[in-house]
C-alpha cells in the first residue's frame, strides 16, 4: 500500500488483512496472484488481468481533489 500520509488504525488493519490472504494463498499453491478486496469482499487476483489496463486518474475529479486535500499535497495543476 503506497501513502502519502501517514497510516492509521484502518490501513493497519487493511494492510494486516491482505498480508494474511496473500500467505494463505502461497501456502495454498497459487503464483501470480495479488490479494486485493473486489466488491466488498477480500479475492485473490490474478496479476496479470490487474496489469492490463493502465490506470488513470483525472486531476479534476472530486476523488482526486479529496485526495490531495487529505494529503495535504498542493495542486499544482
């Protein structure tokens, strides 16, 4: 998990949660997988259909703007 702020009791927990799936799934035999949360629930992710598409973000979208404003980042754009 990549912040630009610092972490809290909630991304201790999310962090705790995905390091745990991502062990049981090696243990379990996969490779190539990510452990990520797909419509609410915790899943195992194949790597290569998370890489296809790259992501974008839109510097004007509100996201983007709540983002920097809770990261106290300034916008340079």
């Amino acid at each position: 998990m990549v912040r630009a702020c610092r972490a809290n009791a909630s991304d201790a927990i999310l962090c705790t949660v995905l390091g745990q799936n991502a062990v049981h799934g090696a243990f379990a035999g996969f490779s190539g997988i990510t452990s990520g949360i797909c419509n609410t629930h915790y899943a195992f992710l194949p790597i290569t259909e998370v890489i296809t598409t790259p992501k974008h973000v839109n510097p004007n979208s509100r996201m983007w703007h709540r983002c920097l404003t809770s990261t106290g980042q300034p916008d340079f754009h």
